[in-house]
C-alpha cells in the first residue's frame, strides 16, 4: 500500500510554471534515495536526468530543463480567461476559468515517478476494522464466495482511470482493483455489482435501494459525497442519508456489512468545490462505526497528499475526480479494512 511500500511507483506529477519562476515544476510525495524514473502516464516515453528534468539530492522537487520533452502548463493556463479551450468557467475567483476536460486530457500530461523514499511516512495510516467487517472477513478467510454491491456517484463509475477510458495502461478504477487485490489476498471467489452512476448523490442512493437489496450483498459500499458537498448539503442531513442506506440494507439483509467511503476533495480553485464540507462529511461518518459497518477515510489520506504535492497531481478531470494514482489511493484506503 502507499503508506508501507519500500518503493514507490505511480507517484504522478503534472508540471507547472509558476508566475515569475524560469522552469516548470512539481513535487513528489516523499523524498527519493536517488534520481527517480520518470515516464509520460501513457508508459511510452521515458525521459531522462539532465535532459528532461533535474533533481536535487533531499528534495522533493522536479524541475523542468529548458525545452524538456514533458509535458507542462503556465499558471496562466491553469486559469485560463473564459472562453479558453479544456476550461470550465467556475473558478473560486470569479473572473477566470479552470483547466478542465473529461477523456484522457490530464493524462496525457501527466508523468509518474517511480523511486524508492529515503523519507519516512508521516501521513495518514488507514486502520484495519475487523469489528466492522467481521462477517465479511469470516466468508473470506473461509474462502466462500463474497457479493459486493456499490452504490456511488462518479467517482465510483470509474471516471478518469485509465482503464475504463481506453487509455494506456489500462489501470482498472478503484472498485475493480479492490475486488481484484481481495481475491488475491484471500482467495476467494468475490464478485461486484457496480450501480454508481455520474452526478448522483445521496438521496438519489436511497431511491436504488431496492435494486441494491436485489443485489443480495454480502458487503455493501456506499460512496457518496462530492455531488453533496457542491451542493452544500448540512453535514447532518448527509449522515443520516448513509446512515438509512446501511440501515435498511441490514434491515433487509442482516448479515450484510457496510463501508461507507468517506470522498476524495473537490480542487479548491473550483466554486463548487467545499473544503469545510469534506472534513465534517468524514466526520459524520466516522460517527456511525460500529459492528457491521466500517468507514473508509479516503478524505484525510487525499488531503494530506494534496497538500504535499497539488491538486492536479491527483486530478482526472481538474475538479472532481481521480487520476489512476488517486484511483489507487482509494482502492489501498478500502483494502486497508481488511487488515
């Protein structure tokens, strides 16, 4: 997992120049043992120390070289005036646009590093929860065939992972590489039925509850909250909105078990993105653990590597959704429950 992996691959960046700076840069999430390998996200092309970019010892910043063959944008580019091609005009400020598009545009521009850390972990540790996965567990260890169903919006769809896009390397989103490292780990037969669908929140989750309960799920994941965020739902009324899908699941199915996934953050340049939201979300949620169900805090481990790198070193789309890192992400935060 991200946390306790002696090496780090996938770690992407996508490059930028800052007002009055000379070269483009990014930053990885930890410090490297030596020089990292970079290569365009695509996998085609490798670029090389000196030539593409510099690195200096003990830092974690990558920085261009003049006329590098990586991609990058100016900071104006990444605020483009309205009418800009890849923009989207809701930015925080007002006046400009964002850098946005669907598909494999950011991909496209983005490079991964892959390095082994000479710093150590400080962020977030995701916790096992045997409590709240404890029937879940027993059917895996004992090798019994498992049920999942998801109901997300999405983020859960896949979006902007390079598999369900077509796009080199085909890295399946996170719900697929969950269900594939569980199978793996304990093998055993688990299947998904995956009912997220785009720009849904959470009480459109509530009107496909009985299509989740014909599912007949032996685990059940929820995974709402961005969409209810931008539209500033009260922290309150969204906990009580995953706290009724879990409870008539169980009501229905009482040997089921729960994850409700706490979201990714929104890019804080964009206006319908909540920065004060996401965090309460979480913590509403962290409010309803208890046997049976089990919270996934996808927030605080985004957060944190937000904050070391940038928003669109994660980012799909440019607003809401993630790349194949922060696909991998997810999936290591949900796997993480399992012990």
């Amino acid at each position: 997992m991200l946390w306790n992996s002696p090496a780090l691959t996938g770690d992407t960046l996508f490059f930028v120049q800052a007002p009055g700076a000379a070269h483009a840069s990014a930053r990885l999430l930890l410090i490297p043992k030596a020089t990292p390998r970079l290569m365009r996200a695509t996998g085609d092309v490798a670029y090389e120390a000196d030539r593409d970019f510099t690195w200096q010892r003990g830092t974690r910043e990558i920085v261009l070289t003049p006329g590098s063959r990586i991609p990058f944008r100016t900071h104006a580019e990444i605020l483009p005036p309205p009418g800009s091609p890849h923009s989207i005009g809701e930015s925080r400020d007002g006046t400009s646009h964002l850098i946005y598009a669907e598909g494999h545009f950011f991909h496209d521009q983005q490079v991964v590093a892959s390095y082994e850390a000479v710093e150590s972990w400080t962020g977030p540790i995701p916790a096992a929860d045997p409590t709240g996965l404890a029937r879940t567990l027993a059917r895996l260890r004992a090798k019994q065939p498992l049920k999942i169903v998801l109901l997300g919006d999405s983020i859960s769809t896949g979006a902007n992972a390079s598999g369900p896009m077509g796009a080199p390397p085909h890295q399946p989103a996170w719900q697929d590489l969950l269900v594939t490292a569980l199978r793996e780990r304990f093998g055993a037969p688990v299947s998904l039925t995956n009912l997220a669908v785009g720009g849904t929140v959470a009480p459109w989750g509530i009107e496909q509850l009985p299509a989740a309960i014909a599912g007949a799920p032996d685990l059940f994941i929820i995974a709402f909250g961005m969409n209810d965020a931008s539209g500033r739902r009260p922290p309150a009324e969204y906990r009580e909105l995953i706290h009724q899908m879990a409870a008539t699941m169980q009501a229905t199915r009482p040997a089921c078990d729960v994850i409700a996934v706490a979201t990714m953050t929104g890019n804080s340049d964009w206006k319908y993105a909540a920065p004060h939201l996401y965090p309460l979300y979480r913590d509403e949620l962290l409010t309803l653990r208890a046997p049976g169900l089990a919270v996934a805090d996808v927030t605080s481990l985004w957060a944190w590597v937000v904050e070391r790198k940038r928003f669109l070193d994660l980012a799909g789309n440019g607003v809401n959704h993630p790349n194949d890192f922060g696909h991998r992400l997810y999936a290591d935060v949900l796997l993480a429950l399992f012990g």
